[in-house]
C-alpha cells in the first residue's frame, strides 16, 4: 500500500491517478503547465465546466500541493491567480505524454 495524504492507494498508479484522475484535474495542470492563470482565465479556456466543479477541483489540487493560489488584495476587485508549484511542475512531462497520445488518437484512430 502506498499512502499520500492520508489516503491509501493499492499501487504507483491508483496514487497517480487519485491526485490527477477525473475529468478536469488534468485540463486544469495543462492550463497552467505554461503560465500563471486567473480564476477567469481559466473560465475561458474551459467554457463547459460549472464554476463549482472548477472551484472543487482547484481546491483539491491546492490542497493535494499541485498548485499555489495567490490573492491579491491590496485593491478592489480581488484577483486570483493560480500557477503550478515546482511539486506540480513535476508532472509536467506525464501531461505532455498524456497530450501527445491524445494527438495521436485523433490522427490515427477517429
């Protein structure tokens, strides 16, 4: 068994894909693997997730240490914006692996 913040996975992969796994964990990583992002720029690039699933799903990422959130408030409006921590920046070559087979599906398979 392997455990990575208080959870048990049974295997490497079970760990890898409870962090990332779902449908919007690895958009997300995606977004960000290049640069900084706000909340609404993030909207943007992602038009058919709800606000609260984007919510969850940055919170889960946060607290699991992929990413940082960092608020601004030193004048009105708040701003938010979200980046990969150098934890995160590790999965950068899986989500590049993860694109590069989704390329090859498109060309290939459909």
């Amino acid at each position: 068994m392997f455990k990575f913040r208080g959870n048990e996975y049974p295997c490497c992969a079970s760990l890898t894909m409870g962090i990332i796994g779902g449908k919007w964990k690895t958009v997300i990583l995606f977004h960000l693997m290049e640069k900084t992002l706000r909340y609404s720029e993030l909207r943007k690039e992602m038009p058919t997730v709800t606000e609260r699933t984007l919510s969850l799903q940055l919170k889960a990422l946060e607290e699991d240490g992929l990413i940082k959130r960092k608020v601004y408030t030193s004048k009105p409006p708040l701003k938010v914006e979200y980046s990969l921590t150098d934890f995160g920046k590790t999965l950068i070559p899986l989500i590049r692996s993860i694109v590069d087979w989704g390329d090859l599906v498109v060309e290939k398979y459909t």
